[in-house]
C-alpha cells in the first residue's frame, strides 16, 4: 500500500514483511524520497522503518484522531 505526501516528493510504501514473520516487528514502512538532496527529509533517499503490528494500530489510531479532529475544525471540511 502506498502513499504520496508532499506533492510527491515523499512516498510512503507500507506492507507486512512476510520474510520476517518470525519478527515482531514485521510491519515495513519504506520512505523514498525522489527529490532532490536539498529537499530530503531524510539522509538516504529510501528508508525502511519497522514496526509492531500493535505500534501499526496505535499509529493507525492517532492519525484517526488527528484527521477527526482537523475535519471538525477546519474551515474546507467536507
């Protein structure tokens, strides 16, 4: 699954890593970056992050909240 953020300019790759099921954390989320240095958020243009399956939920959760919260606040929601 993928996602782009900052026109672009960040892409946001997730997906469970079925050669380390053995892992705990064996949920990938792989950052590219294809810009140029100057702009990079990140040292590297690509950069994988691994995570627990219950850090995913309590990520998944937090970013919920966040966009509810923004949506009842914001003046162009809907």
């Amino acid at each position: 699954m993928e996602i782009k953020l900052l026109g672009g300019e960040l892409i946001i790759n997730i997906c469970f890593e079925n050669s380390d099921k053995e892992f705990d954390d064996n949920i990938c989320l792989k950052f590219h970056e294809p810009c140029i240095d100057d702009a990079r958020i990140f040292r590297a243009s690509e950069t994988n992050l691994y995570i627990t399956p219950q850090e995913a939920r309590d990520l998944a959760e937090i970013l919920l909240k966040a966009a509810e919260a923004s949506d009842l606040s914001s003046h162009d929601s809907g």
